[in-house]
C-alpha cells in the first residue's frame, strides 16, 4: 500500500506488529536458568498463577483439565521426588504465561519458567510423546506466538503438529492415545481442544508469513463441545474460512465473498475471539482487493462494524494485561484497511485506531510497538500528501474553468461603470452564488443560473 502511495518515502517491507514483543520480552541483566518449578516459584504463587491462567487464557484456549491439573500439581508439590517429569513443562507453560498475562514487565522468574519447559520438551524429542509433553508443546507454541519473533513461533507450531502426530492424537483410528503421566487417558473432548488450538496457531501463522502449514494427511478433527464462559469453540469455527485462504488454493471473488459475509455477521462474543473475527475479516478483505473487489453497501458496513470492535476489543485487553498477539496486529492492520478502503466512514476510524496503538506503545514501550505506531502515521502522513496533491490539482482546475471565477472577472471589468451610475444599481444586485451554494446537478443539466442577469446587460 505504501509503495502505490509514495515509492520514494515507502517504508521497508517487513513483518509489522506481529506481536507486542518480538523476543523483546526478556531481561538484560539475567540469564535464564534451567532449574525445578520448585525451585522458581513458591505454592502460594503457583496458585495464584494459575488461577490467572483459567481467567485469561483458557476461555479462548481452553484445552487444560482444571481439576486434573490442580489435582497433580498438589501432589507434585507434596512429593519431593528430585526427577525432572514430563508433567513439569506442563506447570511451566501454565505458569508462564500466568506471569505474561499479570506482569507488564518480565520478571527472572518467567524467563526461567520458559527455559525448563524448552529443555524438557527438547529432551523428549527422542522418546514416544506422552499427553503432557503435547500439552506442554501447546502452551509453548501459544506463549511463543505472543512474545517470538515469527519464524522461531512458526517453527515451534510446526513442531507440535509432528508432535501430536507422533502421539497418535491426530486421528480417532488410534485404538490408544497417549495419556498422561499419571496414567490418566486422554478424553474425545480434550483431544479435539488439544488439535483444534495446534491447528489454528499453525495454520494461521503459516499463513501470516508465507510458509508451508503442516498438513496432517489423516486428521480427523470435529470441533468441541461449546461451553458456558468459554470460546474455544467460537475461536475454532473460523478455521474452515481461514483455510480457504491457502495461497496454494484457488478462490474466486465470489467464494471470498460468500466467506467475508459469513464471518463479519458472526457474533464474538470475548475480546481475544473478537480480534481473531477482525483478523480474519481483515485478511478477506485484502485478498478480494487484490481481485479489484469493490467495498460498498451493506457488506461495507458490517467490515467497518467489525473493525470497530476489534480497536475496542484491542483497549479493552490493554486495560486488562492481556498481551494477545492480536493487541497490536489487528490495530496495525485496521489502519492499513481504513486508509485502503479511503471512505470517510473508514477514514473517520483511524483516529480510534491510531490512538489505540499509542496507548499500547505507552503501556508495551518494545520496539515493536513504537515501530507499528511510527509505521501506520507514516502511512498515514502518505496518504495525507496524496489527498493534498489531489486537493492541488482540483483547486487548479477550479481556479482555471470554474463558471463562477469568469463571472466574477466581467464583473470587475464593469464595476468602474456600475459606480459611475450610482451605488443604488449595487443595492439591488441579486446576491452572487459561490461554490459552496453550487448545485452541480442543476448546472451540468444546462440550468441558466449562472448566467448574467439581462436586466444587467441592457443598460451596458
């Protein structure tokens, strides 16, 4: 878009606002450190870091067994077994991202949390799977997409896709899925919240920078039971319209169509589900420009609706510390689609969109954010020259071939003889039209209007 504004001053093309973070979210004075959850945080701040998880990030990722869960990690902690268990990564992934979604600022404590459950699932690459290491892969990859540079959040997501293959959780053929380490089965439910969460951050961030997904030949996936107070589902329903995207397959404007009204009259309903809507509403509407499709009307509206609850959607999880990947993404892209589409409907947003990403920078300082903000008012600034080169060239017209400035010169031309017959003939003039009096209609249909009176001209 910058570069069919103004090639010259165009900004660089990259990866923009793909997350709040970008591998920013660490410290400079710690390195992290390998060691047992024990060790990391105390059982008053576990539960108090789980207890943030199950408010944040389960009901939009809801695929962990509370009461499981908490059933183990008592035990856990009551047993003072020294050896490193699988089930740990699991406590780690949780606690992690308890600590990303309460701490604007990292702290020692979560680095270290990342750093054990990496060295267990990497220690685990040569041996069978079991459910908790999938698990835990899960929790990795989400963490990754909201604080990773996209390539190392994409390798991951690729990672937990072999990984749920080679447990086996990818197909119901399987006579035994893996269970956990306590010996407890995986159930038909968790399985399809465990394969549907993997599915949408592989896929949508293949997508997001031009990779291969991992495409399971014999997945068998059907979507979960939906639940009071949780939208994993709701999340989940919008797979089959991301994957009509695959650049690898052919959609026509009217598929595309068909999908982009499906989605934006689709009601979300919890601010992280409401930022995936507005993605993916974002994502249509820049394959049907590339097919020349024009936005009007109804279908307009409903984009631009969306597009409003997504920056509110966005404030919304700023004000409440949760950090979700789409917090600076969908503004950023928001602002792209306002400023693409240029009516004033849409241009009216942008000062919403803007000020929702500033808020952001002030909240999240990362390079990442400021350079989102920096970029959409450069693009913005763009625009704004465009408009002021156009506006240039209208006025030159006007001022060239516009009724009104040659009237005006014959009146100046005669205005010497009008004194000369006294001022009375200037009190009864009839008052002169200007542009902003102007009915085109009327002109372009041969209206006399802007002729000179002839009670003018016969005394002249």
């Amino acid at each position: 878009m910058a570069l069919g504004i103004d090639p010259a001053n165009a900004p660089r093309l990259r990866l923009f606002a793909w997350n709040l973070f970008l591998d920013s979210r660490k410290s400079t004075t710690h390195t992290p450190v390998s060691r047992s959850i024990k060790q990391i945080l105390s059982w008053p701040d576990v539960e108090e870091l789980v207890n943030i998880y199950f408010l944040k990030v389960d009901p939009c990722y809801g695929f962990v067994d509370r009461r499981s869960l908490e059933r183990r990690m008592q035990t856990y902690w009551m047993n003072d077994q020294a050896e490193t268990s699988s089930f740990e990564a699991v406590m780690c992934g949780v606690a992690a991202l308890g600590l990303l979604f309460s701490r604007r600022n990292v702290v020692d404590a979560e680095l270290d949390l990342v750093e054990t459950a990496k060295r267990i699932l990497e220690a685990s690459i040569s041996v069978h799977p079991s459910l908790d290491i999938v698990t835990a892969w899960v929790l990795r990859v989400a963490y990754m997409r909201m604080t990773a540079p996209a390539h190392a959040a994409w390798m991951a997501s690729c990672m937990l896709m072999h990984t749920l293959e080679a447990a086996g959780i990818h197909s119901t053929h399987v006579l035994n899925w893996s269970a956990d380490e306590s010996g407890q089965p995986l159930t038909p439910e968790i399985r399809k919240r465990i394969l549907g969460v993997a599915q949408h951050l592989n896929i949508w961030m293949s997508f997001d920078i031009g990779r291969s997904r991992v495409d399971l030949q014999t997945l068998d996936f059907d979507l979960p039971t939906a639940r009071a107070g949780n939208y994993t589902t709701e999340l989940l329903e919008l797979l089959p319209h991301a994957e009509n995207l695959n650049p690898d397959k052919s959609v026509d404007v009217v598929d595309l169509r068909n999908s982009l009204a499906t989605v934006v009259e689709r009601q979300h309903s919890a601010p992280p589900s409401i930022l995936a809507q507005c993605n993916l509403t974002l994502l249509l509407c820049r394959r049907l420009r590339t097919l020349n499709f024009h936005f009007q009307g109804n279908l307009l509206n409903q984009v631009l609706t969306v597009t409003a609850r997504g920056i509110q959607a966005a404030q919304d999880l700023l004000d409440d510390c949760a950090p979700w990947h789409h917090v600076v993404n969908v503004p950023f892209q928001i602002i792209c689609i306002l400023l693409a589409l240029d009516t004033p409907a849409a241009i009216a947003q942008l000062n919403d969109g803007v000020k929702t990403l500033n808020n952001i920078q002030l909240i999240y300082p990362t390079d990442a954010a400021k350079e989102a903000l920096s970029t959409a008012c450069l693009l913005i600034h763009l625009h704004k020259k465009r408009k002021e080169a156009d506006l240039k060239t209208l006025s030159e017209i006007v001022s060239t071939y516009s009724p009104s400035i040659s009237l005006d010169q014959q009146i100046s031309s005669q205005s010497q003889t009008i004194n000369d017959w006294g001022n009375t003939w200037l009190e009864t003039l009839p008052e002169m039209p200007d542009l902003q009096t102007f009915d085109i209609d009327r002109f372009l249909n041969g209206s006399s209007e802007w002729s000179i009176p002839g009670d003018w001209t016969q005394g002249l």
